[in-house]
C-alpha cells in the first residue's frame, strides 16, 4: 500500500509542478500582451478598441453577424442610430 501512496504522491506533485509552470508562463505571456497595448497607446492607437477588435477576430464570422445584427436593433430601438430603411 505505501508504494501505491507513493506513485499517488509522485504523480499529484508532478500534475502541481506542471500547473505551476503553466502559470509562471501564462503570467509572462499577460505581461508581454500588456507590454504591446502599451507599445500601441504610445503610438496612439485606442487600446480598447484594439481589444476589441481581437475580441472580434475570435468570433466565428455569422456570430459576429448575428451580434453586429442585434447591436443595431437594439441600438435602433433605443433611438440611437436611425432605423433601417423599410422596403
């Protein structure tokens, strides 16, 4: 029984040692990602539409019709745009 206690032990410290260092590098990743927003706001670029636009680019192209599509609807409802014309 000990031996099995042993491989159980091994094998947890081992998936914890792996999540750690998937941690350390997902925080260097962040922190490279946050170094290129800052890179672009210094040369002017909107960093919130910057992350918008990657946040977009992860969309599948008919959910991002589909919400473009509703955001004018409600947008029109709420008198903010003009509403599409009628045919």
């Amino acid at each position: 029984m000990a031996v099995e206690d042993s491989v159980a032990q091994d094998q947890l410290r081992a998936f914890i040692e792996r999540i750690e260092r998937m941690e350390e590098e997902k925080a260097a990743i962040a922190a490279d990602i946050k170094e290129i927003y800052a890179e672009a706001k210094g040369n002017g670029f909107d960093t919130k539409i910057l992350r918008k636009i990657v946040t977009i680019r992860k969309q599948d192209a008919n959910e991002r019709m589909e919400q473009e599509a509703l955001l004018e609807l409600y947008m029109s409802a709420l008198g903010m745009v003009a509403a599409p014309p009628e045919d």
